[in-house]
C-alpha cells in the first residue's frame, strides 16, 4: 500500500516565468503530485480494521508462520506459568530462528512483567509475549520513502537465489502502480540469464532498462543513474549479481558499485537494501552483519516467508542488527510483497 501525500513546492524561481514542466507521472487516485516532488511513504496500516486486501495478505502471513506459531503456542496450554513452561518457551523460540540473544531477552522481559504484573495463566503471559515481541519489531518498522531525490537511487544485494531480482520486479510493480516512473540497471552482468529476468520484469511493468552484455557492474549501474537523471525519473533501482559475504572479492566489486553510483550522483546511493531469503535461519544474521559492514544497509527485504521460513529471524535481526525492514514476500507472484508491520507480524508469528 502507498499513499501520497503533498511535499511543499520549491518557491518558484521569480526571473524564470517559464511554465512548470508538466508532472513526470500522473497523479493516482486519492494522491496528489505537486510540480515534480513526488513522495511516496510506504503505509504501513495499524491493526483493527485493515482493508481487505491487507487481510488477506495478513491472513497469508498467518498461515505461512502458521507452523511456527502453533509451535509456540502449545507452550502456553497449561494451567500454570511455572519453570517448564519458560524451558518449554526457550525451545520453540530458538526453534523458530529467534537466536540466542533474542530469546534470552524475551525470556527476561516476560519473567520481570510476569513478577511485576502477578498474572498467572498462560494465556495472558502469551498476551504478554505478543506486546514484548511487538516491542523488540518495533524499530524494524520503517517506510520506504521515495521522492526526497530525483531520481531516488536503490541499491539492492544479496546472496544467490535470495529474491533480489522477482522483489526489484514487485517493487517496480508497487512503484508504477502508484505514478512513480522507475528505470532498472541491470548490474548483475554475470549470467545473461539475469539480465533477461530482469527485462522481463522490465517488459511486464513497462518499465525501461539499462544493461549491457558483459558489462562492468559499476559501469552499468553509472550509466543508469546518469539516465535516470537525465530522463527524469522518479527511481533507478540497481540489480545487482548474487554473492555471498565471505568471497571478498565480490564484495570489494559491491563496494565499488557503490562508490561509483555515488559519482554519478554524490547523494545517491539513497537506499542500500539487502535481499535475505527468510529459510536462512540464523544464518540470515550473518549475512546482515557483513553487508552492512560492507555497504552500510538503509533496510531489508525478507523473502519466502510462505515457504518453510520459521520468521524468528526476525526477532534476532532487531535485537543484534536493527537494520528495518522495508517489505516481506510471501510468494511468488507480483502483488506477493508487502510492507512490515511489527505487532502483524508478532501476532503471525505468536498464533
Ligand atoms: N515462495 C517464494 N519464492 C520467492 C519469493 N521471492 C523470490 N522467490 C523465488 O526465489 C527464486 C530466486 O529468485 P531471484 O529473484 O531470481 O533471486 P536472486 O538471485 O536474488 O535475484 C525464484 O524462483 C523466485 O521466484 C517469495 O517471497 N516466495
Ligand atoms: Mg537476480
């Protein structure tokens, strides 16, 4: 879900009494657009009555953690809140990818409200759980602002096979729907195979493209974001080639896609996103950390979350690397990505 909402207009030169170039993109039902400042938060829709298509992807959300959540749930079947319970708690949360550090915290955290509230069932020490989780979430909960730069420049990374490419193409799907014009680089130059997944993506959202066979990665990704300008688009979103943290060399070349979009525009990157695929585990906080060693990540964007993914992962990133999380995928398809709301994801995940 987007929604727009009005950014001041520059002051009109006074020695220029040109008429304003006509806005870039059409203005969008219930948006507005005003002369080319366009900003785009990502609505991130607070529970009670979502629209229904919201509920239904929460819905999705809810049976795909749904094996995670009756999980943790059979923990508080008992009658009491006694010791075997918190052991039982510890189990299904480190089960379900929450790490230790997160599940100690939690752990903590419950046992003090448990003490200072002197409730006694089960039930309402889950009710407890759901409020902490939503807590410790809360940070990963952030829009994706787009329009403070023309064009706004997204770099996106991440290991082989995470989602990176079918996420640019629903992103590209979200961002167009809603006027805003977007050119892609192909910058995974590697595999022609990726260049034309993305053009598919391309050619589905009508949306242009740059690549170039065999190219440098940094070259290509210098020519977007000077066409970007140049045609006056809203986003240039970077795709680049899968890597995993440990092969050096390859992040040294990310580094370097980087740094050369930063001289094609010195405040661009604007967002540095890393893709992860949501069955990694507890792996997925490796690869967390040292791209954002490397990069210095403005989000995430978790994918598979319908697979087999557990979704306490989660839990571990906000608690060790709170890098926010932009959007979810629970799916293939194209409207299968979703912004991320902290206490719709604790109630997904808690059941
Ligand atoms: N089930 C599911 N599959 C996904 C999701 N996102 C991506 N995929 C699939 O994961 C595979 C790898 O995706 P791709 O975008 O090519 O990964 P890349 O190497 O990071 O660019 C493809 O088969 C996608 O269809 C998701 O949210 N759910
Ligand atoms: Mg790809």
């Amino acid at each position: 879900m987007f929604s727009f909402f009005k950014k001041k207009p520059p002051p009109a030169p006074a020695a220029t009494p040109t008429t304003a170039p006509p806005p870039l993109v059409a203005p969008p039902s219930g948006g507005s657009l005003i002369g080319s400042a366009l900003v785009i938060p990502i609505d991130i829709p607070e529970p009670g009555a979502p629209p229904p298509e919201r509920q239904k992807w929460v819905d999705k959300l809810k049976a795909s953690l749904g094996k995670t959540a009756s999980g943790i749930s059979t923990v508080f079947g008992g009658s009491v809140i006694d010791e075997t319970l918190y052991e039982s708690l510890e189990d299904a949360l480190l089960m379900a990818d929450a790490g230790v550090p997160a599940t100690q915290y939690l752990l903590t955290e419950l046992r003090r409200k448990v003490r200072d509230s002197g409730v006694t069932h089960p039930i309402a020490l889950k009710n407890i759980l759901i409020a902490t989780l939503t807590d410790l979430l809360q940070p990963l909960q952030k829009p994706l602002v787009i329009g403070e730069h023309k064009p706004t420049v997204i770099m996106v990374a991440g290991v082989n096979g995470a989602g990176k490419t079918t996420s640019i193409g629903k992103l590209t799907r979200h961002l167009s729907e809603h006027g805003a014009s977007v050119l892609l680089a192909a910058a995974d130059t590697f595999r022609a195979a990726a260049r034309e997944q993305l053009g598919v993506w391309a050619d589905r959202n009508l949306v242009e493209i740059v690549s170039q066979e065999g190219g440098d990665p940094a070259a290509v990704s210098f020519d977007a974001v000077a066409a970007g300008k140049a045609r006056g688009k809203d986003v240039v979103l970077v795709d680049t080639a899968g890597r995993l943290p440990t092969q050096l060399h390859l992040m040294e070349e990310l580094k370097k896609i980087k740094r050369v979009i930063q001289k094609a525009d010195p405040t661009a990157p604007h967002e540095v996103l890393l893709v992860i695929d949501g069955n990694t585990g507890q792996n997925a906080l490796m690869q967390v950390r040292a791209f954002d060693d490397a990069l210095s990540l403005t989000g995430l964007i978790i994918t598979k979350l319908d697979g087999t993914a557990k979704g306490g992962v989660l839990a571990a990133i906000a608690r060790e690397r709170p890098v926010p999380v932009y959007f979810i995928g629970v799916g293939e398809k194209l409207e299968e990505l979703e912004t991320f709301n902290a206490r719709e994801f604790a109630q997904a995940l808690l059941g």
